[in-house]
C-alpha cells in the first residue's frame, strides 16, 4: 500500500504527535520521495524561526489584569 503524505501529516511527524507506525513509515517515505523531505525540511526551518520569536505583553497590559484581577468585578459564569 502506497501512504500519501499530506501537509497536515509532516506538521504531526514534526511536532512528535505520531505514533511508532507512523513515524517508521514517514521516515521510509522521506527516503525515497524527496518532495516529502523537501517540505520536511522547510517546515522545520519554519519551526525554528517561529520558536526564536519571543513576544511579551506590555507593563499596561499586565497591570490591567493584576488591577481587574484585584478588584470586586462580578464573575461571570
């Protein structure tokens, strides 16, 4: 049986959400296709600068929730 790997199934590979089988026949079908390593490979240069990316809320924004979470504010259920 020939497996088609999807976009979708090179995320879960790169983000270890496979399991044993999956993992064995991915890696078998980067051997032979190199499409599939190719996309491989950019997804996880993609990966890489993604995680470099570092963003922190603002000193106001901060201080907005530790005020509201401070004050009497009904709670809303």
């Amino acid at each position: 049986m020939i497996k088609t790997f999807t976009p979708n199934d090179i995320l879960r590979y790169l983000y270890k959400e496979t399991n044993t089988i999956e993992i064995k026949h991915f890696e078998q079908a980067m051997l032979v296709h190199t499409d599939i390593l190719d996309q491989y490979v950019q997804l996880t240069d993609v990966k890489e600068q993604l995680d470099q990316i570092y963003e922190a809320p603002s000193d106001a924004t901060i201080q907005a929730i530790l005020d509201y979470s401070s004050s009497d504010y009904p709670i809303l259920s």
